[in-house]
C-alpha cells in the first residue's frame, strides 16, 4: 500500500464515494453559499460529522435517494476521518453545484468535495463525490524548530493514544541520531504487554523497500539489466506475454499489468503459499491487465515476481539474500519474514476492526486471520523503527549500494496519486521538502518510512492497528519539518 492517498482512497472505496473529477481549484470563500447546492452540502455536512448513523441515514433518505445504500456503510469512513472541516468554497460553484475544499479533522489530509443536485428532483442531491488532494500551497504549514516538532509529536501522539487511535512507535531522526524515540499502545492488549522501540511491527508493503534494493544490487553487479524481461530469468513462466513483455524495470514502477494476489484465490489458499514458487503456480497464468509499460497501477503480485528475479539472478532464496545483502550489512538485526506459527520475541499483535455483524465500531480483534503464512518480497515482514533507521542511514551512507544507483533507486519514475514511483520508492515533495520511501498497511498493520534528505531527517511510524494509524502520524511530522 502506498502512503499518503492509498489509505484515504481505500476508506473512501469502501463507501463508494470516491469519484475521479477534476478543475483547476479557485477557491474564494468559506461561508457555504446560500444556494440550493449549499444547503444540501450543509444538511449532509452536518448529518456526516454528527456520528449519529440514524440521523445521517435519515437524511439521506430524504435528500440524496441514490446515497441510501451507502448510509450503513459511512462509518467506516466518518471513523477513519474524524468527520471534515470547510475551509474553502470554490469561485466556480454554481447554484446547484458545489466544489469544496475539506479537511478531515483527525489529520492533515485535504480532499475536494463535488456535490451536484438533482435536475429532476432540484431539492435532492443527485451525486456527491470526495477525492484525497495534496495541501494547497495557501493552506502550507509552518515549519518548526526542532525543538518545537518534537513538543508538537508528543503533545499530538499522548492525545492519540489516550483516545486509541495510536498504538505503535515513533521515531525522528537528524543528521542519523534519533531526535524523538517514542513507543504507545499495546503490543498484546489481552496481556497487557506494551509496545516499546524495540516491538516488532509487521510492515506491509514497506519489505518492497528491501526487495527493489536487492534488484538494484544485482543490477550494480551485472548480473540483470532494468530493461531485461522477466522470461531470460524464468524461461518457464506460465503466461508467455508476461514472460516475453514485462520488464524488470517495469516490475519496479508497476507499469507491468500483472495485478495484485489479494482476493479470492489468495484468501482459499491462504496458508497454502508458502514460498515465492507458490504463487507463481497459482497466478501465473493470468494475462497482463493492460500493455506492458503503458500505465501504472500498484501491483503486489509484480513485487512476487521480483523477488523470484532475485532468487534466479543470485542463486539464493529471496530470505537468504536480504538478510545477507540488505539487512546484515544495515546492522538490521530485528528485520525478517519469518512464519507466522513461529514464535517471534517481540513481535506485536495487530489488532483490526472487527467487521462481524453486530460489533461495535470501536472493537477490535487480532489480526490472525488475514495474516500469510509469511511475508514476501511484497511485503508483510516485520521489523522496528530502530531498524529502519538503520536501513534509512545505510541507504544514504551508500553501504547498500553506490550513489549512482541509490540515485537511480529513489528518484521517481511514473506519476501517481501519491507522488512519483520510483523503484520500489515513493518520491514526493511534502510542504516543499522532497522526501522518499515507502507506506505499508493491512489490517491491524501500518507504516511508514520517509527519508528526507535536504534537512538530513528520517521519520519511521510503525503502528499495529489498522491503516491509517502510522499514516496520519507520519503525515502530521513530515508537513512540519524544519526547513534546511
């Protein structure tokens, strides 16, 4: 999962509320038109933030009808939110349409709300739609001191974790050396055991960080080349267009079309997967979604497939290599991917909402199964804050790889929502500082590691609670860094 906008549009997804418009932004007020668009925005405004399901779902089912179906499921989203703020009305607003500029009032997080009223019925809402934004330049935070970040972080994390919407651990550093090193929560809430900076988290995507390093490693050496396909190091592929068309390079940037694994295949065979191999014979067969290096879309399943690269290319299972050729010479001792039915000292428990039927929104229950039988060259490893600043100082001290290639590895490639792709890091600009790195999530898993190279900071956020946890902490830090 990439940072950023991945957990704000999946919250989104799972209302089906997300819709892809576009204008430029324009702003000009922030007094809600008294225009019949504005009322209905105001009406569901405040439906929405009250937290009330009964009241939100009683208006929509007399002023938007087609949103009936999605009303049991705002929750979800009014939770992961905290509910929005107006902060600007568009000039190009209309009487009967509204373009918006909210905030979520648990984060930083901007989206643009599109709400247009019904030509056949002038008095109900006939579309309403959200989308994640990056902050607009008039609504830049402040950058802070040092010294007034870390009372900012801690203020801000001891009010989140009193109110359980944190569980994990933090840390920033400068220059290398931790500035702020914090752990909340609980890493086992049945017995009472609490995270510490030493608590493992298990990272989600964030192993894609080790696995594109491993690439570039082999690449440095010569034995791959970026534009090589997949099929010169697995002759035997299943699907042959795959084989033949897919680069490595367009593994790295998820411009292969080879999809995601997650689903009812994955789901039926969960525990059955237990080596890269197996989910090869699983999916292999499968077509690519769309022309090999003609658009991006974030695949799971492509970052499988590198690892098999790695195991061919190297002549050593992909476990092996990291943990002799990224993690041993990072001085990362308490990062791995190993079996989820062997015991681990010191890893967490994540802890998910429970979507059974009947629960109530704020209970959560472990994790255990929606968990692999291991992590991948995908993701799902585990590791702890300490450990990624080694990662993050031995990247930039070049003991992984070369400058031209640690270069090469984290400069952006392909546009995307959240910034651009490079290989295997996410490249983006935050509040005018450019910062690379890469997010993870799942359920009862989030994290989130940005190196920040201008002002020499690292910031690491491992949480083991659901998405949007580590994100929204993460956030929070890098739109106030000190400037250079």
């Amino acid at each position: 999962m990439m940072r950023r906008f991945g957990r704000y549009s999946a919250a989104l997804a799972a209302v089906m509320l997300l819709l892809l418009l576009g204008s430029g932004y324009g702003f000009s007020q922030t007094v809600v038109p008294d225009t019949p668009a504005g009322k209905a925005f105001q009406g569901w405004l405040t439906a929405f933030n009250s937290g009330d399901a009964a009241a939100y779902r009683a208006f929509v089912e007399k002023n938007w009808p087609s949103g009936v179906k999605l009303a049991d499921r705002i929750a979800d989203f009014r939770a992961v939110t905290g509910g929005f703020d107006l902060r600007q009305v568009e000039a190009s607003s209309t009487p009967t349409k509204l373009l918006a500029l909210v905030q979520e009032r648990k984060s930083d997080q901007f989206a643009r709300l599109t709400l247009e009223m019904d030509a056949a019925a002038p008095n109900q809402i006939a579309t309403l739609g959200i989308r994640a934004i990056p902050r607009p330049a008039e609504f830049a935070l402040p950058h802070l001191s040092v010294g007034d970040l870390v009372a900012a972080v801690r203020e801000k994390l001891q009010k989140d974790a009193a109110a359980d919407s944190f569980a994990g651990a933090v840390l920033i550093a400068r220059d290398g050396k931790p500035v702020f090193a914090q752990a909340y929560g609980l890493a086992d809430r049945e017995r009472k055991i609490a995270n510490t900076l030493q608590t493992r988290f298990r990272i989600g995507s964030m192993n894609k960080m080790f696995t594109a390093v491993s690439i570039m490693q082999l690449v440095q050496a010569g034995k791959l080349k970026l534009t090589d396909p997949l099929g010169k190091f697995v002759p035997n592929y299943p699907n042959k267009d795959v084989a033949a068309k897919v680069t490595i390079e367009q593994l790295l940037t998820h411009t292969g079309g080879t999809g995601d694994f997650f689903g009812p295949e994955f789901d039926a065979h969960r525990l059955e997967l237990r080596t890269l191999d197996d989910y090869v014979k699983l999916l292999g067969k499968r077509a690519p979604e769309f022309e090999p290096g003609s658009r991006y879309k974030y695949s799971n399943y492509g970052f499988i497939l590198l690892g098999v690269v790695i195991e061919k290319a190297s002549g050593e299972i992909y476990y092996d290599y990291v943990r002799t050729h990224v993690y041993a010479p990072a001085g990362m001792t308490a990062t791995a991917s190993e079996p989820e039915s062997q015991v681990v000292p010191n890893r967490s428990i994540g802890y998910t909402q429970d979507d059974s039927k009947g629960a109530p929104p704020d209970k959560v229950v472990p994790n255990t199964n929606t968990l692999p039988y291991r992590g991948t060259s995908a993701g799902g490893g585990y590791t702890t804050v300490e450990d990624f600043l080694r990662f993050a100082n031995a990247l930039e001290q070049h003991k992984l790889l070369d400058a031209q290639h640690t270069e090469l590895l984290t400069t952006g490639k392909v546009v995307t929502p959240s910034g651009r792709y490079g290989y295997g890091f996410v490249d983006q600009t935050i509040n005018g500082l450019r910062c690379f790195g890469h997010s993870g999530g799942a359920p009862g898993m989030n994290g989130d590691l940005e190196i920040c190279p201008a002002n020499h900071t690292v910031v690491v956020v491992l949480a083991n609670m659901d998405p949007g946890a580590a994100n929204t902490e993460s956030d929070f830090i890098t739109n106030r860094l000190p400037k250079p």
